[in-house]
C-alpha cells in the first residue's frame, strides 16, 4: 500500500525532485528529519544575516530569528515540499454529469524567484462524468495546500494543481483551474506596484470548448458577489 502510495507521489509531481516548486528529496520527512533540517538552517540564516552585517546574536529582536525563519520555511512555507501527498479517496459520482466548483480557496505560496509569499485564491471546476470519479471537496483544498506551500511560479502551480485534479478524478469530462493572486515580489521589491494581480487559467476537456455551456457557468460562478462567498 505505501508503496503504491509513492507510486502515486511521484506520478502527481510536474517539475524534478529537488527543486524548490517541486518536492524534497526522500520526503516524507520524519519529525527528526525536520528538525535536523531546521537546525542545519538556522546555523545557514544566521549566517546569512551576518553576512548583511547585522548583529542579530546581541539583537534581543533577531537573537532567535534564524531559527523562526528555518522553522517558517519547514513547517508552513514550503511545507508541501516535505510532507507527502494527503490519501485522497475519490467516489462513484452515480449519474451526476453537471459541473463541480469550489471557488476562492485561499492560496498562500511562495515565488521562487525572490522568496516574497503570493497570496490569492484558487477556484476549480470539472465534470466528473457519467463513469467519472468525484472527491470531497475539502481534498480539492487539500490539493491547493500541497502545491502551494512550497517555491511557487504561478503559471506552474496553476499547471499541477490541474494535473492532480485531473488524475485524481478519473475519467472526467474536464477541469479547470483558475489562479488569482497577488505577489510581494511586485508590490514590495523591483517596481514596487500595490494592486496588481496575476490570474492564471488551466483547462482541458470540455473547459477548452469556445461556447461550452459547463466553461460559461464555471466563470460566470466566479463573478457572483465579486467573487466572494457570503453565507
Ligand atoms: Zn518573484
């Protein structure tokens, strides 16, 4: 079973083991092995703040900030790097051929290019199919987590997190997968631009289709109350 389990890691991962928007080398990582990792980083950022000549050691502030930032990146930022693939069950979807979304499922991640978070939402669509295979819907959250908590390029993430939907929901009609978000390399570094959001789209099957009923109900849904859920 764990076996086939890895099988399936490594079948749902688009880009090489190692680097930063994909996942660690030999994950999952034991709770030592993290803290194995967190000490040998924290030795490495402190290092670095050395390097930009600040005197964190007698700084009360930045004494322990190493160690806050090499548990950051373990534990949360990058925390789809190491830990494995949540088990996802898929079900019979029993006759219902209409279209599945879940929308705004937060997004907090991670560009690769300059380690400034991106922070936005997510919204996925598919058509399980008359023989098609349907999943809990937290688990198209839990999908989103696993991708997102790591180095990110947007473009990219959109791309994974369709192919794991995709693979996951089994002879489907189609999925799409759409990206909205904001990133700190933007607004608070090179241009220095408040505002601006990135959106990105992935689809396939009958989301391709120019005048498919299913691809105009999946983004007239995300124009409703501007998007935002209200309960
Ligand atoms: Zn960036």
């Amino acid at each position: 079973m764990e076996n086939n389990r890895r099988k399936f890691h490594n079948d749902i991962e688009c880009v090489p083991t190692g680097f930063a928007n994909g996942s660690a080398t030999d994950r999952p990582l034991t709770s030592e092995e993290k803290q194995q990792m967190i000490e040998e980083a924290t030795v490495h950022f402190g290092n670095f703040l050395t390097a930009l000549k600040c005197d964190w050691q007698n700084d009360p502030n930045s004494a322990d900030t190493p160690r806050r930032v090499a548990k950051a990146y373990v534990n949360d930022l990058w925390a789809g790097r190491y830990n494995g693939f949540t088990d996802i069950t898929s079900f019979p979807s029993d006759g219902y051929d209409g279209v599945i979304i879940e929308r705004n499922i937060p997004l907090t991640s991670m560009c690769s290019h300059h380690h400034q978070t991106i922070s936005g939402v997510v919204h996925i669509g598919y058509i399980a199919g008359e023989k098609g295979r349907v999943i809990g819907l937290s688990k198209l959250n839990r999908i989103v987590e696993y991708f997102g908590r790591r180095g990110a390029i947007q473009e990219q993430l959109t791309a994974a997190i369709h192919q794991a939907v995709n693979k996951v929901c089994e002879g489907n009609r189609g999925v799409v997968v759409t990206v909205v978000a904001g990133h700190n390399c933007v607004s608070c570094r090179g241009v220095k631009h408040q505002g601006a959001a990135m959106i990105t789209t992935k689809a396939s099957g009958v989301f391709m289709e120019n005048d498919n009923l299913a691809r105009k109900e999946f983004f007239d849904s995300l124009k409703i109350n501007n998007g935002h859920v209200s309960i």
